[in-house]
C-alpha cells in the first residue's frame, strides 16, 4: 500500500507530510491517514505542537477528483477538520503551492498558517455547481469576516499570500525554507497564549443592504451555486457553529447530486484531458520559440496578440507597408486595451512590442518554428501564400493554416513536405477565445500534431483534435443550428421568441442577435462560394435579408433594427415583409420547447459528426461548443444534455 504520510520530529514538533501525488489530492486514504496523525500526536507527551506540510510541488490542492461521483467514504472531510482543530496539540498549516476546496478547508482547521510568498488559498468549489462542504462557508467568516468569505467562496477565485495574509485567512508569509520557519512559528507560538479556535471566534452580522448588493453580485442566470454559497455564509453569521455546519453540509450533499454539478463536472474532466490525448502520449512536440503570423487584419492581430503574450517572438507579414503598419497599430491597440484594464503593464507592453517585427517580405520567417497563415478565406489566397511558404521557410517549420471552413488538403496541395502542415482554427477574437480547433490533414506527422497541442498549452487555449468537413466540428453544428432557428421562423415562430428562449437556455445571445452582431453577410459570402463552386445550396432567410441589404449592425439592420448609437435590437416590420413569403402562418410553441428543439438540432449533429470520426469522443463536441459557441457550461454541451 503507498505511503501518503510521514511524520518527522523536530524536537517538540512533529512534521506531517502528506505526499500523494500530483497534487496531494484528499483521498480516502489521505482522510484516513490525517485522522491516524491527530491521534498518534495526541497521544505522544513529547509532541506540543504539530506542522502540517506537503512534498511535490504544492499543499492539499482539493479534493480527489476520482471520488467525485461516488458516494461520500469516512473519515469524511468534516470530520477530519474539526479532529485536526479540537487537536490537544495546536497544528500548523504550512501551505505551498495552492490550498484549494478542502485543502483550504484542512488549513482552516489548523490553528495557524503560514504560507510562502508565491502560494495561494481560495474555495473553488462553485466552479464545480457546488459550495465548500467542510466548513468553508463557516470557518471563513469567523476567520477573516463575511466580506472576505464572500469574496473568495462566490467568486471562487483564489487568493495570493499578500492579499490573504492581509485579510486574515493565513498568519505569516516564510521568507526562506517554509518547513522550518512553520518549525519555528509554531516554536514561538507554544511560548505564548494561543488565539481561539476558529469556531470559537466571533463573527459580526453586516447590514441587510451588504447581503442585498451580495446577492445581486452572485445571482448569475442558470447557476444555484453562487447564491447558495452566499446563503450558507449567511446562515453561518446568523447561527450558531454546529447548526451552520449541519447546514452547509445538507446544501454540499444536494448540490453534489444537482445536473448543475454533474454537468460542470464533466466539463472539468473533459478540459484536463484536452491538452494531452491518449493517442499523442509519448510523443514530443517540436521546440517553438518563433511565430510568423500571415496577415494582420482582425484574426491575424488576435492570434499575433496571442503568441506574444505566451512569451513567443512574432513576425507579422502583410501585402504592403501601410497593412503593415496597420496591423502592428491594431497588435499594440489590443495590448493598450490590456493595460487600460490592468491586465498588463505599460513595461510589460513595450517589452512585448519589442518582440514583434512587422514586413512584406516572407524570406524574414526564414527562422520562425512556426508559421500560421491567417489570410481571407479565399482558397487561391491561401494557396499562394503556403506557395511562398514552402521557398522560404525551413523545411523542419510547422506550416498551419487558420481556415474556419475550406478543405486544409487543398490548401495544402503541391507543399513540400507536406508532414509539417496542420490546420489551426483560431476563433475571433484569438486573443481572448480559448478554443483551438486542431486539423490535421493525411499527412500531418504525430509530432506536428503534438506541436499543435502543446501550442494550445502554451496559449492557454483549449484544443481539441477535427476531422475535415465542410466547418469541422464548431461551425458545422452552428450551421445546423442556424438552420433550425430559421425553420423554426419559416413555421411562424417569432424570431424574438427564438433569442429569448436561447438566452433563457443559457447562452449570452440567441441566434438571430448572435448573426446581427458578427455580421450575416459572412456566412452568406460563403454559401455563394459553394454556389459558384456548383453546389446545390438552398437559399436560406438570411439570404434574403442580405441581398436587401441587411447584413446585421454593421449596416443598421439585420434580423432586427438598430438605431444609430445603439446596439439593442429592435422587432423589424422590414424582416416581416421581406420573410412572409417563407413564413407559415402563426406558432406559438413556449421558450422551453423553442429552446429544446434547437438543442436537439445541435445534438443530432454532434452525433453525426462523432459517427463520421470528424470528432474522437462526445466530451471533445461539448467543449467545442462551449468554448467557442457560447454553450452553457452548465448545461455540459449538447452532447451531455442530449444524455442527460
């Protein structure tokens, strides 16, 4: 059986150390061994106080994600914190790394917790449907105050040292070897009279107003979670220790079985294992230090954007001098943006466009890694450009192109060493999407592929492997969904009715808004593509509109009217009439039922999609969407609502 503890002496003080790799998890095991330490401890006259350490690369990072659907084993955590406070020797937290969810829930029930400069505490849990389970939202409060319990259990984001030593949640920061100065706090502590227990403290109830501009904050449109954390740190202000635990847990254990939870769950799962597939283990990716970027329009700036603040040199290629100096303005206007929103620094903006180079001439990527061709979706554009590629660029360079909807095997045809080529579809804005549409073609070797994958790490993007077809995955199921929302109009459904249901659904926007804002005449550009090309393309509504002249906000009207100045959409009487000809009398089918239908839509598509092998696995389907298309992550993409 693997040893997950060690207890080490140093003279009156025992050191625990928890060594479960990788992230010292809260296993059964671990529950088990904790209990065991708190009893030996007890029990030994020549310990007076205990440290509570971790080896590897942080301290108790949560809890163990293999026993997330299975049914709670004892010791349970509750349990196991309230042993380690009621402890007859006083334990200290000695946190490295992150101490996260029970973890930090573990640390609260040490007496003490010192951290080192780079560490971090935070209750992650309602990123996961749920709230903290082992007395977060009741230690915190009394431990540091409701403003600081609020801020860090309902938004889940964690807290640096600084700002937690700050707020009260840990007690020193270690300057040196955090094991030995935990030694020696605690050394010290022992001399002096102890602080109470954290359930012994008080707590002070703020005003009804703080509790009002609280919830209004958490309340976010198909989430539980938020506000029953909020909740839980109410009732724990305004009721005794053991009644708010007995409440915290009854709510844990509810949620844990929610469809919110499950769903956010296998979202989780599936975004770990996206950067590292089964089928590339093993294999090495190329060393990429270098990026050219062709074209710095809107897609070429982002992914420009993108690769330099990921630590990568760029240089941005363009047709003539005044495209390219347009586009090194549209480059340092978007990390501008980033230093108005405090995102990054003014230094750490010119030390960025200090690694960007702009030039018409392509023999200057003759010593980039990687080249990513971001030009108009053109096909003998892009053919000419890989054309120049393949003179200039070494013959070891990974060549990618970003194209959303052409066949990268044409693209790619007559290219020299075709083994080096992939297809990278970035999504726009590409310095703030996180998906990465990855394409290989026949002839991508693994080691490009991997290159690719290790890319998207490196981006902070959330990559997942396509097969070819006419939008891969992503825009092949929006083609799909787009189509039913029109049918749905085509039977007399409102098109407002449709956005409004969508919304309700979850999403940010509905169909009809979503086409209004990027522009209807995009997808109709490429239907008449297909058309030139001889395919048989039928003319759709948004045709229609498009060919009068309405292309979305951009030219004052699409699906709706939009006054000058202003973004809210307005019911057209000009769509009406220009659409009665294709519309079917009057429906009036409820936002549940409008909503459920186009998620269908949707998940009949996933499913083709997963039978042709354009995707590897339904959870690769559910991040696309999410990631690209605006699906609520609690809802797990349209491959696990579907199945659920």
């Amino acid at each position: 059986m693997k040893t997950v503890m060690t207890i080490a002496h140093r003279g009156a003080i025992a050191v625990v150390t928890i060594n479960n790799p990788p992230v010292n998890a809260l296993s059964n095991a671990v529950r088990a061994a904790l209990l065991s330490a708190v009893e030996t401890l007890d029990a030994d006259d020549k310990v007076k106080a205990v440290v509570l350490a971790c080896a590897g690369r942080t301290f108790i990072a949560g809890a163990d994600v293999r026993e997330f659907s299975l049914p709670p084993r004892e010791p349970l955590l509750p349990d196991v914190v309230a042993a380690i406070e009621d402890a007859k020797k006083p334990w200290v937290a000695a946190i490295h790394g992150s101490a996260l969810g029970g973890g930090f829930e573990i640390a609260l029930g040490c007496r003490f917790r010192i951290a080192d400069a780079k560490a971090s505490v935070g209750l992650p849990e309602v990123t996961l449907g749920l709230i903290p389970g082992a007395s977060g939202t009741v230690r915190t409060p009394r431990l540091a105050g409701v403003e600081t319990a609020v801020k860090l259990a309902v938004s889940g984001r964690p807290m640096k040292a600084k700002p937690a030593l700050e707020a009260g949640l840990i007690d020193a920061i270690a300057d040196g070897d955090l094991v030995e100065e935990a030694v020696a706090f605690a050394e010290q502590a022992m001399e002096t009279s102890l602080p109470p227990k954290t359930r012994e403290r008080p707590v002070a109830a703020p005003a009804e107003d703080f509790w009002a501009a609280a919830e209004k904050d958490a309340r976010k449109p198909g989430y539980r979670a938020p506000l029953d954390v909020l909740a839980s740190i109410r009732f724990a202000v305004e009721n005794p220790f053991d009644a708010a635990m007995e409440h915290e847990r009854k709510i844990f254990l509810e949620l844990r079985a929610s469809k919110e939870a499950a769903a956010l769950r296998h979202v989780f799962f599936a975004e770990r294992a996206a950067s590292r597939p089964e089928s590339l283990k093993g294999i090495e990716p190329l060393a990429v230090s270098a990026v050219g970027v062709i074209g710095g329009g809107t897609m070429g700036a982002g992914i420009a954007v993108a690769a330099l603040t990921a630590g990568f040199s760029v240089t941005l290629i363009e047709r003539d001098e005044e495209a390219v100096a347009r586009g090194i303005r549209t480059i340092d206007g978007i990390l501008a943006g980033s230093v108005k929103r405090g995102k990054l620094t003014e230094a750490g903006r010119v030390e960025l466009m200090a690694s960007l180079g702009g030039t018409t001439e392509y023999r200057a990527l003759g010593d980039c890694d990687l080249v990513i061709e971001a030009v108009f979706e053109e096909i003998s554009v892009k053919r000419a450009v890989f054309e120049k590629l393949g003179q200039v660029c070494r013959a070891d360079a990974v060549l990618a192109t970003n194209t959303s909807y052409l066949d990268p095997r044409l693209i790619a045809e007559g290219l020299a060493n075709p083994a080096r080529f992939i297809g990278l579809h970035f999504f726009s804005p590409a310095h703030v999407m996180k998906l990465l549409e990855i394409v290989p073609v026949p002839e991508t070797s693994e080691t490009v592929l991997a290159t690719g994958f290790a890319l998207a790490k490196r981006l902070g993007k959330i990559p997942v492997r396509a097969g070819i077809c006419e939008g891969f995955i992503g825009n092949r199921i929006l083609k799909r969904y787009r189509a039913a929302a029109e049918e749905l109009v085509e039977q007399g459904v409102a098109i407002a009715d449709i956005d409004a249901a969508m919304r309700g659904y979850g999403f940010r926007m509905g169909p009809f808004e979503a086409q209004d804002l990027g522009g209807l005449d995009i997808a109709f550009l490429q239907r008449e593509g297909a058309r030139a090309a001889g395919e048989a393309v039928p003319e759709t509504l948004g045709d229609i509109l498009v060919r009068a002249g309405r292309k979305g906000q951009k030219s004052g009207g699409g699906w709706y009217d939009y006054e000058t100045g202003n973004r809210m959409p307005i019911v057209s009487d000009t769509v009406h009439a220009l659409l009665k000809g294709r519309i079917a009398g009057s429906s009036r089918l409820s936002l549940e039922a409008i909503a459920d239908r186009l998620v269908k839509a949707m998940a009949e598509e996933s499913r083709a999609i997963l039978a042709e092998g354009i995707a590897e696995k339904p959870a690769d389907i559910d991040l696309v969407e999410i990631h690209g298309y605006g699906f609520p992550r609690h809802k797990g993409g349209p491959m696990f609502a579907s199945d659920g």
